[in-house]
C-alpha cells in the first residue's frame, strides 16, 4: 500500500503563533524525500490550517505529488480547476468538527456529486470520495464518474482492540471488496496509527492510506522524517526500518 501523509497539523501548529514556523513547505519536501506516494492537505472553508498560498506553494514543488481534500463547493470546485491538484477528494465538512467526522452523503446529492465531479475529471484530475463504508454510498459514487472512494477508517480506528473491532473490520472490508467489484478503486484513511495500521494489509487491493494525525504527533519525538518512514515501511509492509 501506497501512504499519502496529511501535513494540516504542520500548519495548525504554525498557526497557533500566527507566523511561518513550522514550515508546511519544509514538511512536504521531508515527505517527498521519503518518496510519499502523496501529500495530502486539506483546505477548509475557514481555512484554519492550510492556507490558499500552501496549497498553491505545494502544487508547485517538483515531483510532489497534491491530494486536494476539499468540501463540495462552487469555491473549492474552483480553486481545484485553477490549480490542478492531481488528485481531489471530496470530504464532508461543518464548522464546529474538530476534525472530519463522518463520510460524505454522495447518495443524498448525487446528481450535485456528477456534476461536480464532471470538469475535474475533464481537466485530469482524479477524483475520490471520502464515504463510509455503506453499500448505498460506494454504489453512489460509482454513478460519478470518481475512479476512487477513501474509506473512512475512523470506526475502525476507534473499534481497535475492543470487542467492536471484528465487526467493524469485517465491514471496511466488506465495503472495500464491494467498490472494487464495481470497479472503483479504494483508499483509506482517519484514525489510522502505528497500531492499527496493520489491519489493512488485510484487505485486498487498497491503494493508498491518507494518515496524518499520528505521523505528525509522532514527529514531535522522532522527528518527521523518521515518523514518515515508520509509517511508510508499515504500509509496505517492511518489518525493521
Ligand atoms: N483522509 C481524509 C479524507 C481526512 O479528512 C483525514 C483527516 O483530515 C485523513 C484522511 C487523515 O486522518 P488522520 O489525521 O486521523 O490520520
């Protein structure tokens, strides 16, 4: 499995004092010396980490590969257009969450799903959705035009080693098989740590992990190289790093 590293706690962190450090730009080329599959930021409509000038900034580093999350507006849809991230996925968002807390309601809005997802795939952009793990949603998405879905892996993560977690394993799997079998291709991502990460090995066919919470806290003792290499031999499933 491929792992794509979310640097918006980079940017929370730099934000806390309102200056430059630590740098987001700094962060994404540590990531892209670690030979990431992706960076990964997400640009919020309150824009409370990154900002508009990182997005842009990380766009134009040479061999970084960009996943725009974003929220299904005309603003977003925008800026996606203009900046040609080589890949968006589409996110729910709310003001109040701390972080995102559930999938996106593609079922719900699908003919706003097909239409907002038309000209970014027109320009090359691949495009995802970020679901849960509901036969409605997946079937949804594969109405769009989306190559992909990232499934959110926060029950998951939260089930981990408690009597929950066989179901809800079983389930992301279940969802995973059930999207690919339409043929969609699936990422996976939120919650997922040094811990719990493993588990995905156990899932046929899943491209990449979106992870940032627990590499950037990570990184606070071991510094964000280290981290992202801990986490990226995880993924690929090496043992000693
Ligand atoms: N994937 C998506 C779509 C997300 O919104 C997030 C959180 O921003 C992540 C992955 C990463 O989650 P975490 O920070 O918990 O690893």
């Amino acid at each position: 499995m491929l792992l794509g590293v979310n640097i918006d706690h980079i940017a929370t962190l730099r934000n806390a004092r309102g200056g430059v450090d630590p740098d987001v730009i700094a962060a994404a080329r540590i990531c892209k010396d670690c030979k990431v599959a992706s960076i990964t930021t997400h640009l919020r409509e309150d824009r409370r980490h990154i900002k508009d000038k990182d997005v842009e900034e990380i766009r134009m580093l040479p061999r970084v590969r960009l996943n725009l999350e974003m929220a299904m507006t005309d603003e977003m849809q925008e800026i996606a257009l203009r900046l040609r991230p080589h890949a968006v996925c589409i996110v729910p968002e709310k003001r109040q969450e701390l972080t995102t807390e559930g999938g996106l309601d593609v079922e719900g809005q699908l003919k706003r799903a097909i239409e907002f997802t038309k000209p970014l795939l027109e320009k090359n952009i691949e495009v995802s959705f970020f679901i849960d793990p509901d036969v409605h949603q997946i079937s949804a998405v594969s109405k769009t035009g989306a190559p992909f879905i990232e499934l959110h892996t926060g029950r998951y993560s939260e089930a981990f080693g408690t009597g929950e977690e066989e179901k809800v394993f079983e389930e992301l799997k279940g969802a995973a098989i059930f999207a690919q079998n339409f043929g969609l291709k699936v990422n996976a991502g939120h919650g997922l740590n040094y811990r719990n990460v493993s588990r995905m090995h156990e899932i046929p066919n899943l491209v990449e992990l979106n992870i940032g919470h627990s590499i950037i806290a990570r990184a606070v003792f071991v510094g964000l190289e280290q981290a992202v290499k801990e986490m990226k031999a995880l993924c690929e499933g090496v043992q000693n790093v």
